[in-house]
C-alpha cells in the first residue's frame, strides 16, 4: 500500500510564493513519475507540473513561476509556486504513478488560497 502526505498548503497573498511538500511511503520502487495536480471549484483536475528522471513539465498557467523536485532519498517531491495569482486557489494534490505498471496514487489534497 502506498500513501501520499501533502503539507504546505494555507492562505497566501497575490504576489507571494508557496511550497508543498509530498511525503511517500510504502511500495513505492516502481513509481517513477511524480506529480502536482490541482482542483479549483467548479473545475476539473488539472496538472500543475511532473517530473520523473531527468524531465519536467509544467501547465502554461505556471511556466515561468514553478519549479518541481523530487528527492530520491527522501520519497519526496516538492512544489514551488512563486507570484502567485487569485487564480492558483485551488485544492493541491500529490500524485505518484508508474509509466510502465498499472499503479496511480494520489494524496488527500491541500488547499491553498491566494488572496488579492
């Protein structure tokens, strides 16, 4: 089994930045890709950025103004979002998957909030 723990998330004024954390444990060898997703209200999910070894790639919406890691060691991966806009308020989800098994895995979700 494999669980994913979001941390970072609150209230964050228009121009400021934030970063999540994504902490991973159980079988987790085979999931090489890693992920941010995000889910504002009325919306569907949509990606924010992925990584998996050696690439990353971001929606338009934050090209520019986000950057994701991982670490290996850790079971980590990371979101910074810098200038943040009312429009990035959304709820914040973690997302570990395989590229090559049938294994997809998302966290709980954490809110965040920009203000303006």
């Amino acid at each position: 089994q494999v669980q994913l723990e979001e941390s970072g998330g609150g209230w964050v004024q228009a121009g400021g930045s934030l970063r999540l954390s994504c902490a991973a444990s159980g079988s987790i060898s085979s999931l090489n890709v890693m992920g941010w997703y995000r889910q504002a209200p009325g919306n569907e999910r949509e990606l924010v950025a992925v990584i998996t070894t050696g690439t990353t790639n971001f929606a338009d919406s934050v090209k520019g103004r986000c950057a994701i890691s991982r670490d290996t060691a850790k079971n980590t991966v990371s979101l910074t979002i810098i200038n943040l806009k009312p429009e990035d308020t959304a709820v914040y989800y973690c997302n570990f998957r395989s590229s090559f098994r049938d294994m997809n895995y998302w966290g709980k979700g954490t809110l965040v909030t920009v203000s303006s």
